[in-house]
C-alpha cells in the first residue's frame, strides 16, 4: 500500500490526544471509527493513560508496540511538534495534523510548520495539514476526522466510486454532505489543509490509481507543477473548481504579453490542456461527478435534445452555444424517422420536442430517444421534462438507461419541477445510470465537464533547430538576426551612429525606413518619440539627428505597411512557459483580446487560440479588406515556440507588432528580458 493510501484504506489508526470526554475533538474520531464499523486497529494515545469509548490509552507511540498506518494529532500547536516526532519514530506511514496554530497564523506559525516537515521527512513520514479535518471513506471505513457531518444520525458511510479532495476542510465535508443528499457516490473524501507537505494534488494522484476509484473532484486554492496530475487525467476523469478567479495579475510584468496572461487565464489554460475540467463553484463540482459516476465518456461534441417541453428545449440549445459544443445536425434520415412519430405541433429536428402529448403514448418516446441515439452526429443526449411524475417516470428510467447501456451514450435527464412531484424520481433514473438535474443550464454544464475530461491528443512538436539564446545586452539588430537564422521573418535593418550612414542605409532597406531609437533601458520607444515611419533620404539626416539625442544608434529597417497587427508572447508563470496570442500593436491595451495556452503547442493549438479572439475575422478581412496569411502566422508562432523551447528559465519575450500580410508575415518589434540577471536586451518600439 502506498503511504498516502492510509488515508482511506489504513488498517491501524492512532489518535493523539485523545479523551474520554464527550464532544470532545480527541473523542470524536473514535466514536466516529466505531459508529461506522471500522475493522481496523484504533489506539488511542495520551500521557495520561485510562481508557476511551472501552479502548486502552497508550502513553505514546512507542509504547503501542507496533507501527501503525495513520495517526491523528490532535493536540495544541505547541505540542504538535513533540507528537510529530513520536510518530515518526514510531515508523508511522502518514501524520494528519488537525492542529491550527502554524501557517496561517503569520510567520512564526510558518517556521513552526516547516520544522514538522523537516522532522517527517528525515524519517520517511508523510504529514498531512496542519490545520486539517481529516479523511474518510474507502472499502476499509475510515472515518479519521472530527467533522461534525458524521455526528449526525442521518450521516451514511461514504460509498462509491467517486473520490473527492479539498483543501479546505469545512467546505470539504460541507461538500461531501451535499453529495450524500444528492445521491453522488462518493466513497472517499480527504481535505488537506494547509499543504506543509502533501498536497491535494498528489492525493489526487493516488486515489487515480486506486481500483475503486472511477473519478475524482478537486477543490483548490493553489495549484503548483501540475506535471503527475497530467498523466493521471488520462486515466480517470478529474474535475477541479480553483479558487481565485478574481486575483488581479499574479505579478508585474516587464512585457505586455506578461500583463495580459493573468493568473486565471493561465491556469485554465493548464487544466485544459491536461484533459481536466475547470468548474464554476460546487453545484457544477458535484454535478459532474454525478455524470463521471456513470463511467460514460464523450470525446464528440454533439448533443440531441428531446424535450417535452419547447422551451426547455431552447435553454438547453443556448446552454450549448455558450459554452462552444455543439447542437448535433441530425441527418434527413433522423428527421424522416422522427417527423413520423412526433406531433404535427411539435418539432422533430434537434431540438426534438415531442410535446407532452407523446408521454401519454407508450413507446412513442422510446422511439424518439432510440432514433435520435442513432444518428451519427449525436454524442450525448439531454432529456427534458417540464413535469414527471407517477408511472412516466419509471417508463422514462428505463428508457433512457436502455439507450444509455446499449449505445455507450452519456445520457442526462433535466426535471424542472419540484421535487416532490415524483420523490422517487431522481433515485429511480440514477439507478438506471442516468443523472438528473433541475435545470438544462446545470446538465450541459455537466457534459462540457465530461467533454473535457474526454478529450486526448497527442501535440506534434517540432524538432527543428534551437534559435540562439540573447545575450545580456544585445542590441535589437542582433536579437532580430537570432531570429533570422532560426528561420522567422524579420525586415532588412542597418543599424546606424551617424547622419552619413543613415542617409547610405535607407536605399538598402528598400527607400522607404522605420528609424527607431536604439538606447539602453528604453522599453516603450514610441511613448518618447523613439519611432518615426515613412522615413526617405530627403528627411532621413532630421529624423536621425532627432532619435539620437535620445541616447545610442539608431536603428533603419524597411517599412512594411498595412496588414493586421498580432501580439505574440513567451513568459514564465508557476506552472511552466505560457505563450501569449492575440490582437496587437496601438489596440493591445486597448483591446486586451488575448488567448493563452501552455508550452509546447503545435499548430492545432495555435489555431484554436486564433479563432478564440478578434483576430479571426480581422485576419479574414474587414468590409472587402484582403485577407491575411493565417497560415503564415501560425507557421511563425509555432516555428517560435519549438525554437524557444530550451532558452533559460523564466525569460520573457514580446513581438509586438508580427504584421501579418495578405502574403507571408513579419516580425517588426521584439523585446526580450533574460530573467537570470533581468537585463531588458532591446525594444523595438514598432511600427
């Protein structure tokens, strides 16, 4: 058994602190053991010794005689350190600490907390907390926790194939709680705490790859190298609400693409990519798990509805424009089928409403149900019912679990009705492997969750050269010419100290010049004047003259007219190398219109970040305007990021503006920070 099993499968468990007094915390895990029929070997631990709920009180851990699974401290912080240690000596595979006093208390908590992981790593223990509620569940019945949820009467055993994990303690059970009276099967549920050691992530990795686990749903507050979690969502579905949404930037950014690529983008960004679901709130936490329950997958995208009701029939079809899947377009075959058995008044394409009149006809919704499942284009069907009750809902179950087992279908039921109308109701389906929820907004949402859970692809990186990695105070000319030997497009440029040379420059980079100030420290060029456009040889000695007092050369590069101006960005964040695409130049701040993915991508990724801002139709062009490259801007991008894929750690780059013509693209202004030593090399300023 892994050590990080013990916290759902232990076969020992000792409780420090604990006490014969009712109600109280050291009690409560025993009571709680027993109550719940737990089979394993309880040993309670105080210096005090006596008995507790009929158990003899061991005076430490040693003096149990035996290594144990999992211990419980429950003792004040300033004694949380002494038990630490006994229980590491004592060869405990896991310490929980339900203590409070440490981390979140401020800085000497914080010294507290990392001396009880010093002491549990030097001897191969993992500690759990501090500040921690517990664990619970598993074939084994662990009931190691002090929650309140289990001091009620009307509390079962966790049972199920679902696993939930949670930072937060109370929110953690309260959850739980809610999933019982729901009826979603979770059979295991830990919370973590503050996280001085174990993290709710690789709990999450353990319980994956538990057998009895099919699921599992995350609650987090901070989310670090989500590395082991990206192999076991290719396992097993996971679905995560992560707190925090509205933090501002996580960190100022020297560049714009770092400005624009917030905490919270970045981070959906991640769980995207690793096949995790990022859910709204708790609702949508359990509602997914619910439909992961079923074991159903749903690599497609389509959706049939059919519907008793019109207008359920349409916020389900909103539901799934708003949240990008798609409303299957059924073939005229399906439609033939279905215009035969539904009412006149009613509709036989997706949405099918086959009206009210139908359920009082039996086999005619089986019909429905059975042809719609069968059209190619369906991936999963929602079912909606204004009302169900009496006989119907049984008939209904058993239908919709028919389609659900025989096809491999995910099916949902949506009851919009109290639920005492048919109080067996949602039992009845859910037996029949077919989730319900009140609203057709809640049961897509629960689709989207397992759309994306289902998805799996394999990113074709390239494996082309490495561009050469800037050195420390390079100019502008020189970071360009990296990027031309790695292949990516940038205009011709001579980079100039005097009028004379100027005037011989602007014939060579075609007649027409950018001249840019080239001067150390100077970010934003064109705030100060830095760039002029349109330059010739009869203004070229001015403008020269005038960019030079700024400080340093000065740089002629051709000027490229026109096109659509594109922002593309690297920049570091916790979780790894996140690349920045979206609408560029004087409307970056502006418009603020970014997509963001992690590193590596190909050239799917970067289309799909293309079409997910402005950029499309502008690329495609506006009122008659010709349209651009696409596909050369995404060749540049991709070509970029495989390029880039081994500069040091934590860099930082800008091309602000790529101009992206009607035919091919190019790099007018770049900016790198080298984040070892922070020196900015150069900014071009743009066009």
């Amino acid at each position: 058994m892994n050590s990080l099993q013990a916290l759902w499968a232990a076969g020992s468990i000792a409780v420090i602190g604990a006490t014969e007094r009712p109600g109280a915390m050291g009690r409560l895990p025993i009571e709680y053991l027993q109550k719940y029929g737990y089979q394993g070997f309880i040993a309670p631990v105080n210096p005090k010794g006596g008995q507790v709920l009929g158990l003899p009180v061991f005076s430490s851990m040693a003096s149990i005689g035996r290594a144990v699974d999992l211990a419980l401290v429950m003792v004040p912080a300033a004694a949380v350190l002494e038990a630490v240690t006994d229980c590491a000596q004592a060869g405990t595979s896991v310490c929980i600490v339900m203590s409070s006093g440490f981390a979140e208390t401020g800085a000497n908590g914080a010294a507290a907390q990392d001396e009880l992981v010093r002491v549990s790593r030097a001897h191969g223990m993992r500690l759990v907390g501090p500040n921690c509620i517990g664990a619970v569940g598993g074939p084994a019945r662990v009931l190691a926790t002090f929650s309140p949820v289990f001091s009620s009467t009307a509390t079962p055993i966790p049972d199920g194939n679902i696993a939930l994990v949670s930072q937060s303690g109370a929110l953690g059970f309260g959850a739980l709680s809610l999933g019982i009276e729901r009826g979603v099967p979770i059979g295991i549920a830990v919370t973590t705490g503050n996280e001085a050691d174990v993290t709710a992530l690789d709990v999450a990795v353990q319980l994956v790859n538990d057998p009895s686990v099919d699921a599992v749903l995350m609650y987090i507050e901070s989310l670090g190298d989500i590395g082991a979690l990206v192999g076991a969502a290719e396992l097993k579905p996971i679905a995560v609400v992560k707190a925090g949404r509205s933090e501002a930037g996580a960190r100022a950014a020297a560049s714009h693409t770092g400005a624009l690529a917030s905490a919270d983008k970045v981070v959906d960004s991640a769980l995207r990519q690793a096949g995790i679901a990022r859910v709204a709130d708790l609702d949508a936490l359990l509602d997914a798990g619910a439909l992961f329950a079923t074991g159903a997958r749903m690599p497609g995208s389509g959706i049939g509805i059919v519907t008793t009701s019109g207008g359920s029939g349409i916020l389900a079809a909103d539901s799934i424009a708003a949240c990008g899947m798609q409303l299957a377009q059924l073939e005229a075959a399906t439609i033939a089928d279905l215009t035969a058995v539904v009412p006149s008044y009613g509709n036989a394409t997706n949405p099918v409403d086959v009206t009210a009149a139908v359920m009082a006809e039996p086999g005619l919704f089986e019909q429905c149900v059975d042809r719609l499942a069968a059209d190619p284009s369906v991936d999963a069907i929602v079912a909606c019912f204004a009302v169900l009750v009496g006989a119907d809902v049984t008939r209904i179950a058993r239908a919709l679990g028919a389609v659900r087992t025989r096809t491999g279908l995910p099916v949902v039921a949506v009851r919009t009705g109290a639920a005492s109308l048919a109080p067996e109701g949602a039992a009845v389906l859910a037996a029949n492997g077919v989730p319900v929820y009140p609203t057709p907004e809640r049961a897509v949402a629960a689709l989207q969750a397992l759309h994306a859970t289902s998805l799996r692809r394999t990113r074709a990186v390239l494996a082309g050269p490495l561009a050469q990695v800037p050195a420390a105070g390079a100019s502008e000319k020189q970071l360009k010419q990296i990027f031309a030997a790695a292949g990516l497009p940038v205009p011709e440029s001579v980079l100039v100290s005097s009028v004379d040379e100027a005037v011989a420059a602007v014939p060579k980079v075609g007649g027409v010049a950018v001249l840019k100030a080239v001067a150390p420290g100077l970010l934003h060029k064109s705030d100060v004047g830095g760039v002029v456009l349109g330059v010739t040889a009869e203004n070229v000695a001015d403008v020269f003259t005038h960019l030079a007092a700024l400080g340093g050369q000065v740089l002629v590069e051709r000027f490229v007219q026109g096109g659509v101006e594109v922002i593309v960005g690297i920049n570091p964040s916790a979780l790894g190398s996140v690349l920045t695409v979206g609408v560029g130049g004087v409307l970056t701040e502006i418009v603020a219109d970014t997509a963001v993915r992690m590193l590596p991508v190909d050239e799917i990724d970067v289309r799909e970040m293309i079409a997910e801002t402005a950029l499309t139709p502008m690329l495609a062009g506006v009122r008659g305007a010709t349209p651009s490259d696409i596909d050369a801007l995404v060749r540049v991008v991709v070509r970029l990021a495989d390029c880039t894929r081994e500069w040091p750690t934590g860099f930082e780059l800008d091309l602000n503006p790529i101009a992206v013509l009607s035919d091919g693209c190019w790099i007018l202004d770049a900016m790198y920070v080298n984040a070892k030593d922070g020196n900015l090399l150069q900014h071009a300023g743009g066009h």
